[in-house]
C-alpha cells in the first residue's frame, strides 16, 4: 500500500485500483462486502470502495498522473502576480494623476503661458 497508487478512469470516474493480496472486506454505504484474494479494489477520490469484476476490469483505462502545485497554490500564485501587476498599474495611475494636476495648476494660474 506505500507504492504510489496508478489511476484508472472508466468514463467520468475516476479511481485507482488495488488488487486484494489477502482475503478482505470493504465497508460501503452501510454494507460489508467481502473481497477475494486476487480480485481487484477500486477506490474513488471521496474513498468509497467497491469490487471491480474481472470482466469490467479492462473498461478502467489508466491514466497518467503528473506533479503539480496543489490548487491553492496556484492561486496564490496567481494572486501574487496579480498584485504585482495591479501594483505597477496603480504606481502608473497615480504618476498620471499627478501630472494632471499639475499641468491644471499651471493652467489655472496663467503660468502655463510663460
């Protein structure tokens, strides 16, 4: 069970499949059912079990996984740039504004002509 689990997906669900070493039972929905050696597990990402027949057993396609920040990491990645960009576009607002201003002084007091 250490081993990094391989994920199948069968339509729109998908589950990593374990193959049962010892005789077992899995616990779903308020039912015990009970595994054979050999006979394979499929858990879904919410941890439900439930036995997967040999005859269904290759309608699971196995899927690649790959290394990626977790969700929130991206966003706060993402936020983080942002605020970097919302930032530099403040800094540039405020220099305008400022400018602006400027130049209405200068033009409300006639030194705009000089």
């Amino acid at each position: 069970m250490g081993a990094a689990k391989k994920l199948y997906v069968k339509k729109d669900h998908l589950v990593s499949i374990e193959q049962a070493k010892n005789n077992t039972v899995i616990h779903t929905e308020g039912v015990s059912v009970p595994v054979r050696r050999g006979e394979y597990i499929a858990t879904n990402p919410y941890g439900e079990q439930y036995v997967v027949p040999e005859s269904y057993r290759n309608k699971y396609v196995e899927v690649n996984q790959f290394k990626d920040a977790s969700f929130y990491e991206s966003m706060a990645k993402g936020y983080h740039e942002m605020a970097a960009i919302n930032l530099e576009e403040a800094n540039v607002g405020v220099a305008a504004d400022n400018q602006a201003e400027e130049i209405t002084e200068k033009f409300v007091s006639g030194s705009m002509n000089e």
